[in-house]
C-alpha cells in the first residue's frame, strides 16, 4: 500500500494544486501518460476502499476487490475511474460523497438481505475531482451521457493533456455524486440502504 501512494505523488500532486492547468512551454508537463492514469485510478481506488469502512452500510466493495488492491497493489479490473478539474469554490464540501446501492432488476424483486453491491465515490482534493465507480450487477456500465468527465480506467489508450481536462462546479459535483441514483430510479430499479455518506476530516 505504501508502495501504491507513493507512486500517486507525482501524477495526483500537480492535479490537486493545478500546476497542469498553467501555461508552461514544457509541454510534456500537461500529459497525463498510460502510467500517470493506472497510477491514479489506483490511489482513488484504495482510498474509496478505505473510507467504505467508516460506514459498512453502504460497503459495497468486495472481499475479492479489497483482496486484489491488496494482492497486486492495483485497482479490481471492473472498476471504473474518470477525473475532472474541480473550479467550485467549496472544495471541503466535497472531499467524499459516497453513495452505496443495492440494484435488483425489478422493483418487485424482494431482496432477503439487503446488502449493496454498487457505489460511487466523489472525492474533490483541491483542483482535482475524481469519481470511482464498482459494481457486481452492473459491471458493462459505461459512464454517465453528457457529464463532464475523462475516463482514466480503464485505459482509452491514449494520453490525457490536463489543459483540456473537462471543468466541473460545486453544483456539478453534487449531481455527479447522486447521478447513478437518478438513473436507477428513472429505470425502475430498486435500490435499499442507500445513505449518502460524506466526511469532512
């Protein structure tokens, strides 16, 4: 684990102050490489693991996803990461807005123990947003029509230049962190032991 935040420092620092953001003649300063995003989407993903903890309610991770962090040091192949650049002007708000969920395909389906098997975790650490997403029923789920994101894991294959990060607000966090809900709930879907879950120290 150490070894995984370690390596986080140099891709996550120049996000969280904004340094990628300014104009610089060293152009390779804004690019975000294949390393820098698996490095990040990892460090985002133990950190939403940790913070599952502080409120088992609505932990969704599994014992194989926590096993796999700690295993091979890296984020559960399923999961899913996408950064923005955060210019609200709340950013204690938003440091974690984490919302588990438990998704049947009917809401007539009778669910004997509730327990939630997806969540998605907003954090917000300076300039840098970060939005996790996991799922044991909905692993094929590709992200959110419209939203102001860049998918980091997985991998597109291409680099990231940070100067073109997509910008989201304080309002844009908000309904980012409660968007999967909305869907679900347009979708008839189901969902118990939903609990908003967010921490400010």
């Amino acid at each position: 684990m150490s070894r995984l935040e370690a390596d986080a420092i140099g891709p996550t620092v120049p996000l969280i102050q904004g340094d990628v953001f300014r104009a610089d003649e060293r152009l390779e300063r804004y690019m975000l490489n294949a390393w820098g995003q698996r490095t990040l989407a990892e460090f985002v993903s133990l950190i939403t693991v940790r913070v599952e903890f502080t409120h088992l309610a609505t932990q969704a991770a599994t014992p194989g996803d926590r096993r796999w962090i700690k295993d091979r040091g890296e984020r559960p192949p399923m999961w899913k990461v996408w950064i923005a650049r955060y210019v609200g002007s709340k950013p204690d708000e938003h440091w974690c807005r984490h919302y588990g969920l438990q998704l049947v395909s009917s809401p007539h389906e009778r669910v004997y123990t509730p327990k939630c098997d997806t969540q998605v975790t907003t954090f917000v650490v300076g300039q840098l947003c970060a939005h996790v997403f996991s799922s044991t029923t909905m692993p094929e789920f590709e992200g959110y029509a419209g939203a102001p994101l860049c998918c980091i894991w997985p991998l597109t294959g291409w680099d990231v230049d940070c100067r073109f990060l997509p910008t989201i607000s304080d309002r844009g966090v908000l309904s980012l962190s409660e968007c999967l809900w909305r869907i679900a709930q347009s979708k008839s879907t189901r969902w118990s032991d939903h609990h908003r879950h967010a921490d400010s120290g």
